[in-house]
C-alpha cells in the first residue's frame, strides 16, 4: 500500500522490506512530492534509512532511479487497462471496466498524478523516452489502449465520438482530475472531502457521464 503522506516529514518507509524496495519506496514519495530536480539521493538515503553509498550501488544515478520507480508503474497501467478494454465484445461494457480499472489504479497510486505534474513541469523528457520505449518494442500505451476502445466502439456504431483521441482525453481528465487536485478539493468543495468517498461518486458520475454522452445519436455541434 502506498503512503499518501502530503509532506516528506510524514513519510513512512516499511522497515521490513528489504533495503533496495525501502529506496524504491522512499524515491518514490520523494519524487512525487518534489518532482525529479528537488529531489536528492542523500534526501531517498535518509528516508530509506540507509547509506547513499547504497543508493548507488543499486541504481546508477538519480535518473536511472527515477526510471526504475517510474517504468513499472505505467507499465502495470497498461496491463489493468488493456486487460479491461478487451474485457467484453460490448464497448458499454469496456468502457464501464475502463473507467473501474482507471480509478482502481489511482486509489492505489493517489500521489501518481502528483508526480506527472512535475514531470509535465519539467518537460516530460523521463515519461517521454519511456513511451517511446514502449512504442518501440511494439507494446502499446496506455493512450493508445483506451483510444483503440472507442475507435472499436465507434466503428460498431456504438459510441458517437468526434474523434477516438479527444474521447481518450476526456475520459483522462474526468479521472485523474480530483486525485491530480486532491490539496485543493476541500477548498472547492467547501467541505470535508475524503478522497475515497469522492472517488466513489466521481466513478459513478464518469460512468453516467461519458456512457450517456457517447452513446447519444445527434452530434453536438
């Protein structure tokens, strides 16, 4: 389980897991809370209670830890989309899965969004070469996963899309949107707001949302 500690002096690492997965799991927090410039190796060795010397005898330097804390994560993103994209011959019903295995993702990783916006900040370049990589080795990504859905739907005249690649987009920013803002929701919410709770209603309205609007017969001009 993933610590969604909001600050570094919250931060709690597993002392039981072994001192390469403390690393892993301190740089992980580290990365989402600072982003990769302000985050340090010394600052990863502290949180991991290790030696730095140990940070490096594992990893070669601060970006190959980056790409190691990173990689896996899209990666098992693609796997529980895909696996739900293609879970039915009824688009309706992959949609309704795909949106299912998005928030699923998000719950467990809530601090993942976090760390996509500093790495937006910064250019992307760390994201950028691992979906290249993907592309690369003919594996596709996550994008490309949910577009294909709705060109499939579409073609099946199923769903009524302007394009496959703004329908992806929507159905991205509905999701990730409350968890990428998580500091801010209490404010705009002007009350108490408990992420799993708002999660719950916010799964349901993307479903109600997007199943509605896609499926409608008269284009919106």
């Amino acid at each position: 389980m993933i610590n969604t500690a909001a600050d570094s002096n919250n931060i709690l690492v597993n002392k039981e897991l072994t001192p390469r997965r403390r690393i892993l799991q301190a740089a992980f927090h580290s990365f989402c809370l600072k982003g990769f410039k302000g985050t340090t190796t010394r600052e990863i060795a502290q949180l991991a209670k290790v030696n730095i010397a140990m940070v490096h005898y594992y990893f070669d330097n601060k970006e190959d830890l980056y790409l190691r804390v990173v990689r896996p994560i899209f990666i098992l993103l693609s796997r529980r989309l895909r696996r739900a994209a293609t879970s039915s011959g009824d688009p309706n019903h992959c949609l309704s899965a795909v949106i299912d295995a998005y928030f699923d993702f998000l719950l467990a990783f809530p601090l993942f969004p976090r760390l996509m916006m500093w790495e937006l900040a910064e250019g992307a370049p760390r994201v950028k070469r691992i979906m290249a990589q993907s592309i690369q080795k003919n594996k596709k990504t996550f994008f490309s996963i949910i577009g294909n859905m709705f060109a499939e739907g579409q073609q099946k005249g199923v769903f009524t899309l302007d394009s496959p690649e703004h329908a992806t987009l929507s159905l991205m920013g509905l999701c990730v949107y409350p968890f990428a803002a998580q500091v801010m929701m209490p404010v705009v919410l002007s009350g108490d707001f408990q992420l799993e709770n708002f999660a719950a209603e916010r799964r349901r309205h993307t479903k109600n949302l997007l199943m509605k609007g896609f499926s409608m017969k008269v284009a919106v001009r």
